[in-house]
C-alpha cells in the first residue's frame, strides 16, 4: 500500500478510537461513532454538522438542543419536501430508539451552526455540548472537513439562512 493510503487510514482509525473513548467516558449509554463540520468558505456565515450517535442503553433518548462556542447559535433541523421544493426546519428534537442510532447528515437531520464567530478552516475542531432530554450532556468535538462528494445534495445549505 502506498504511505499516504496508510496515514489517511491510520489518521482515521485514531480519529475514531480517540473520539469513542473520549465518548464512552462522557456518556455511558450515548457513543459517537463518527460526525464532521462541513467547511465552509470564509464568507458564509452558517455550516451544518453531520454525525452518528448509538445509543447503547435500554432507554430511547431524545436529543434536544447543541450549544457551540464557534457559533451564535446551533439548532436541530431537519429536511422536508412542500410543493416539490426541499426545505429546512427546525425540530424539538431527535429520538434515539434503545440499542438504536442517530445519524445526522446532508440528505436529512442535521444541526446548523448559524452566525459562526470565526471562520472555520478545514481540519479545525469544533467542539459541541449535546443536551438530551433527560438533561444529560455529551461533550464531543467534531473535525471541520471538505467532502467533495456530498457537495450537490449540501448546496441547500448555503442558500437558506
């Protein structure tokens, strides 16, 4: 195999051992298994996160808010179709079934980070608190990234807040 080939897939092997440690030992029940910040040119002003969450426990929780320090705001959204136009709306929440999984990307659920404070530059983490319903938190941090084969179904992002 060729060296880079070897880095890129170690890279990614510690990225995923070190974020399921790190949230094991936050979270017990609740585990990230892999998410990313989409990277955004300087001049736009919002992003989105996509990530996996299993949920280990004999109990559904539901994921109710994110805070962020990189943005004003960070909300729950979701995509829905009206009148043959795909559209972003926020939610209350996300249900995570027991022994169940969450998975948050481009085409469906996803958090927006609106009003980011600083630009984020690819290969910058970006740390996140997840509140649950019960009031249990779960501290990730998720790292900004470009991926080029999701652009067509992300362009949605850039156009609606």
């Amino acid at each position: 195999m060729e060296f880079m080939t070897l880095k890129a897939i170690f890279k990614q092997l510690f990225s995923f051992l070190a974020l399921t440690v790190f949230s094991f030992s936050a979270s017990a029940g609740i585990m990230l298994s892999e998410g990313h910040v989409r990277a955004m040119p300087a001049s736009v002003p919002n992003t989105a996160a996509y990530l996996t969450l299993m949920n280990h426990s004999d109990d559904a929780v539901t994921l109710v808010s994110v805070t962020t320090p990189v943005a004003k705001e960070a909300q729950l959204h979701t995509l829905v179709e009206e009148n043959g136009m795909v559209k972003m709306r926020q939610v209350d929440g996300f249900d995570i079934p027991s022994h169940g999984t969450l998975t948050l990307q481009p085409s469906g659920d996803h958090i927006m980070l609106l009003s980011l404070t600083t630009p984020l530059a690819i290969g910058d983490k970006v740390p996140l608190v997840l509140t649950f319903k019960d009031g249990k938190t779960l501290a990730i941090e998720l790292a900004v990234e470009k991926r080029a084969s999701n652009d067509k179904q992300e362009s949605h992002h850039h156009h609606h807040h």
